[in-house]
C-alpha cells in the first residue's frame, strides 16, 4: 500500500492509538503456520520494539475492542497435537515468497512511523492574543513562524527570540507593533507598542494614568493601524490671588481652565503672570494680576521759539528784543495702570494744542563800537561798577527797577542808545553807555559811589 507524508501528525494517522502493527490479510501467519503448531501473531509479537508514544487523548474502549478485532484476523494454524520439526519454509517456497515483501513493507511502515513521530512537535502559537496548539516539524521559532505565515516587522516582538529551537511543549508569543501619535502633557511624539489597549499601553510608557484626562477610554483597543491619544497627568499648581494661596491637582489644558477650578474669576483687564493659555505646569506659581485702567488729562507748557535779526544802528554785541516770547498750552491725556493696587508708569495715548506758543523777536547789532567817550575814559569805572553792583553785569536790584554793572533804570539805558535791559547787555556796552552819561550828567546819577570814579 503506498505511504503518504501529511503535514500534520493527526492526518498521517487517522487512528492515533495504534501502539503495535498487524497484517490484516493473514499472509504471515498462513506462511509461519506448520501442522499441529501454534502460529504466532503481530500481536504476540512487537515488531519494532516498544510502541511509541503518540500525543492526544487516550484511546477509549471502543477503539480497545477495534484493536482487538485487526489482531484477530492473523490466520493461526490448527493445532494437531504433534510437535514441529524441521523447516518450515521448506515444505511451501511459494509461501516464502509471498512473505518477504509483506515482511518489508511491514518493517518500512515501522521504520518510518518511529521516525515521523520523533521529529513531531507539540506547540502553542499566540499571535496578538490568539492562541492555538498545533504540531510542526519545525526546528526553530523562525521556521515555524515561517510555516505559519507569520511576518515581523521592525517594531514586532516575539518570544522566545526567532532562531531558538523548538521543543514539545513550547509556546511562542507573537506581538504586532502599533503606532501610537501620542500627546503627553502638551509634548508630541511618535511612539510604538505592542500592547493592544490604552491601559497597557500607558503601562508601558511608564504613565501614570491615575487623575490623568484621556481622550480615549483606558479599555479603548489600539488597531495595528494605530491611535491618535493624548493625555494630560495630574499635576499640582499653585496660585497668588487677592493676598491668598490656593493649590489645585488638576489635569487641565490651560492656565485659566485650573484657574476655574481653583474657583478664581478674572474680571475686565485682569490677567495672571503666565499667559492664561499655555500650559500649566507640576509644582508652577502662578500670580493673578488684578489691573485697573483709568485715564488722566494734564495741561504742559509748550516753549516758545526766539527769532534774531541784526540791526546796522545797534552797536555790535546789543540786542534789543522788539517783542516778548509767550509759551504755549498742550494739553496731554495719559493712561495710567493700576496692577495689584501699584501704579505703573503712565503711557502718553493723546495731546492737543491749546494756545500755540508767541515767538521773542530780538535785534542784534552789527554796528562798531567806538573805542572811547572823550572826557570819561581816564575815569576808575571798575570801581564804580563794584560799588554799585559788586561787579557783576546781570546784577538787578531788588526792587527790579535798576539792572546791570552801574545799575541803569530802562529809561535812562534806552535814551543812551542802549536797546531791552541793561542788565542783558555786555559788560563793554554798559561802560560805554555810562560814560556817554558820565558826559551828559558828571557823577550824579551815582551819588553814592560816584566819588569812587576820582578816588
């Protein structure tokens, strides 16, 4: 009969509980059969050593009693009470004949039997949380995942590692890798698992889920395509408002989400030290800033402008001012800020000219001056000049009435020649103009310290 190799231990023996071979036609107990002897069976006699061992349930009483009736079909020759002598193939050649090849074939089945049950494996597979027991002629945890169909990627993991060999008894786990674009308290990166829920992944990453916000369930599945996931920690924030400390746990997004919770309303221009949507941090201080704002006018001088001209008829280093310069009015608004009852620096937003500013007219002159006055120039006139004003050429008195080195009135300066104030003009012009009095008048207009021009 011819002889198959399937690829499984349980097609090659549909029967698994054969544990000694017979020959069902009878040939070998015919051929072996001599008068008056006791022929003996396959079954009295094993014909290659100890049965082997074969894996799966043990045989039950029927499949006892079927063994019983293939034993039973070996051909025993009657017994006539007279013992054998001699040869008993010699007696029937065409016996002989007929018996080696069955005895071949029977001791090939044997041969192979032994050997295709040696090299069969017992394991139990588990790819991705799907078990199944399977028998293999694999040598190793590679060619059984090659046998199966079973494809690694660079982020799947298997156990025991590809290349370990393979015994009865063994189980191999087969885990897929999945991407998972994960979200972790504000930080984005890509990372891989082979754990297929959102809880094992989590534990795998090392993250405490406890208080923590999921944007999937933690018994979620995670496909081998992949899952998108954030996640925000609980995380302890600490807040300064109104003179009072308040701490939180929160898993919130945003500082103003945990400053709801910490049951802190900000109202109008009010704001805190960090800005309001980004991140809070674990252990981060966070100030509330209470700000005021309120708007002040104030009324600034604006200064006026001075416009020379020079005028031939003055004498070179006088300046007559034919009209007074006027300021002018702006006025200016400011806002002004109040944070946490301290006021900043006020911020200009807006003016307005009021009154503009009048310009001084002033006329300088160019004309020389004459070196000297006959009939005063051999006069001491620095010693008048420190009498009446201690030598000082802006010198005024305090009445505001006299002005200048002799201590001229305007009247009298101007009449001189002289043009504004004396006390604005240079030193050389005011002995000039004095010595032109001095011609005019003598010593009286100085009658107290005139003596000091001779003296």
């Amino acid at each position: 009969m011819p002889v198959s190799l399937p690829g499984t231990f349980r097609e090659a023996f549909p029967d698994p509980f054969h544990q000694r071979l017979t020959v069902a036609d009878g040939a070998l107990a015919e051929g072996l059969a001599a008068p008056g002897a006791h022929a003996p069976t396959v079954a009295d006699t094993p014909l290659a050593g100890p049965p082997p061992v074969v894996p799966g349930p043990q045989p039950t009483r029927a499949d006892t009693r079927r063994a019983a009736r293939r034993r039973r079909t070996f051909a025993r020759v009657p017994f006539t009470g007279k013992p054998f002598t001699g040869n008993p193939f010699a007696a029937n050649p065409d016996t002989l004949r007929r018996l080696v090849p069955q005895a071949l074939v029977v001791a090939f089945l044997a041969g192979g039997t032994t050997a295709f049950v040696a090299h069969d494996k017992a394991v139990r597979l588990d790819v991705d949380g799907t078990p199944r027991t399977l028998h293999t002629f694999a040598d190793d945890v590679t060619g059984l995942l090659a046998d199966e169909g079973v494809t690694l990627g660079a982020h799947d993991r298997v156990s025991p590692a590809p290349g370990t060999d393979l015994t009865h008894g063994d189980e191999v786990t087969v885990r897929y890798g999945r991407p998972v674009d994960l979200t972790l308290d504000g930080h984005h990166r890509r990372v891989w698992t082979t754990a297929d829920t959102v809880d094992g992944a989590l534990r795998a990453f090392g993250v405490r889920a406890e208080g923590a916000y999921l944007s999937a369930s933690r018994s979620a599945r995670i496909a081998r395509t992949g899952l998108t996931l954030t996640v925000r920690t609980e995380r302890t924030v600490t807040f300064m408002a109104d003179g009072q400390e308040r701490t939180v746990r929160t898993n919130a997004a945003t500082v103003h989400e945990a400053l709801a919770q910490a049951g802190i309303t900000l109202h109008g221009q009010d704001t805190t030290s960090v800005g309001p949507g980004s991140f809070p941090r674990d252990g981060q201080t966070v100030s509330v800033l209470r700000i005021t704002d309120s708007h002040e006018v104030h009324e600034e001088s604006v200064p006026y402008a001075v416009e020379r001209s020079e005028d031939p008829e003055l004498f070179r280093g006088t300046e007559l001012v034919e009209r007074a310069g006027r300021n002018g009015v702006r006025r200016v608004t400011y806002a002004v800020r109040t944070v946490n009852g301290v006021r900043q620096k006020p911020r200009r937003t807006g003016e307005e000219l009021v009154h503009r500013p009048v310009s001084r007219v002033v006329r300088t002159g160019t004309r020389q001056r004459p070196a000297s006055v006959a009939g005063a120039d051999g006069l001491n006139w620095s010693a008048l000049a420190a009498c009446e004003s201690g030598g000082r050429a802006g010198a005024v008195d305090p009445s505001g009435t006299y002005g200048g080195l002799y201590q001229f009135d305007t009247e009298t300066w101007q009449s001189l020649g002289g043009g504004g104030r004396p006390q604005e003009a240079p030193a050389a012009e005011q002995t000039y103009r004095a010595k032109k009095l001095y011609v005019q008048r003598g010593a009286s207009p100085w009658p107290h310290c005139g003596r000091r021009l001779t003296g």
